[in-house]
C-alpha cells in the first residue's frame, strides 16, 4: 500500500491501482467544479478527481474498468470524509453510465504500447493508450456528448504522445469548443488540461 498527500488531502493506494502522478496533479489543479455540479469522474482509478470534486458537487459518479481501482476510490472517499453524494460503479467507459452530467473528468490512458508492448495485468489498463495512444480516447468522444447536460463541461488531459490535433479535430465534430487551461513541459512529454464545452451554449 502506498500513501500520498496532496493539497492536504491523503490517499492510499494499492499496488495494482495507478498512483496518482503528474497528470493527475495537472487536472486537480486545474478542477472547476461549480456549487451543486453533477460530476462524472471517467477512469477514476485512486478517486483523486472525485475526492476533490466532491468539495462543491452535489453528486459524484466514479467509474472504472477495474474491480480493485473501484474499491481504492471509494476507501479513499471514506478517508477523506467526502460528504457530498458519491457512487461507484465498474464498467467499461459509458456501459453502465445511462445519465447526463454538468462535468465530466477524463485522465485517460494515453501511452501508445504495442501489441508486442502489451501485459496481462489489468492495471496496465490506465495508461495503455494502444499502438497510438488513441484506442480509448477515440471511443469517449464518440459517445460522451450523450452524457453532457446542457452546460455541461469536460476537463481533459491531453498528453503529446496522443495526437492533440486529432482530439482538437474530434472535439469541433461532435460540437465542443475546447480551451488550453495549463501545460506542462516534461522530459519525454508535455500534458494539457483542456477544457471542453458545447459549441450550442454561449
């Protein structure tokens, strides 16, 4: 079991659960959660997002593809006594999200892995992005207007490794506007928190 503190608030976290790192420190730090949000937190791995989300929202919804990552986020809740009301649920992307939400946060997994590249373990699901880092992110964009509610938002974290022109492209398709809020430069990569929002609301 590993323990972080961040921004005064602890978690602990498994061996096979993602730890969180620099994205998901960019995306707390750059978190706009309005009083009384329905938040969606996508791939919720240790729960970092929703935890923090959970100061201002009304509801958070934690969703992962792993059993163990569910059972981290929801400790990590209890933890740090989140009050606001808080579900979580196992499932692939939006399988087992039928709602609409007014943010939605998405830390995808983005690294473009081979299939020679690839293992076994389940937790090499958080960052394994396919052989362009594109595999996961591609079919978000395709369903999550389905799940935005009429203001509804999405922070995103964007890697270079993933082709951002190609997530700029797909955001203006389905019809969101998306705003740079940070960068931050690294040996191997620079990641983005983005901010996406409909083009039909001013």
């Amino acid at each position: 079991m590993r323990e972080l503190v961040y921004r005064q608030k602890r978690f602990l976290v498994p061996e096979d659960v993602y730890v969180p790192s620099d994205d998901s420190f960019l995306l707390v730090d750059n978190l706009q959660v309005q009083r009384g949000d329905r938040v969606l937190d996508m791939g919720c791995g240790s729960g970092i997002l929703g935890v923090f989300a959970g100061e201002r929202a009304s509801f958070v919804l934690s969703v992962d593809v792993s059993p163990k990552a569910i059972e981290c986020a929801r400790n990590n809740f209890i933890l740090n006594e989140v009050s606001c009301k808080h579900e979580f649920r196992v499932g692939n992307l939006f399988t087992v999200v039928p709602e609409r939400f007014d943010l939605i946060l998405f830390n995808p997994p983005y690294l473009p892995i081979s299939d020679e590249e690839k293992k076994p373990e389940l937790i090499e699901r958080a960052w394994d992005g396919g052989p362009d880092g594109r595999a996961v992110i591609d079919v978000f964009f395709k369903q999550v207007m389905k799940h935005l509610s009429r203001n509804g938002r999405i922070l995103y974290l964007q890697s270079s490794l993933a082709k951002p022109e190609l997530t700029w492209y797909k955001g203006k398709e389905i019809g969101l506007k998306w705003k740079i809020l940070e960068k931050r430069s690294f040996f191997f990569e620079e990641l983005m928190a983005v901010l996406f929002q409909r083009l039909d609301v001013s």
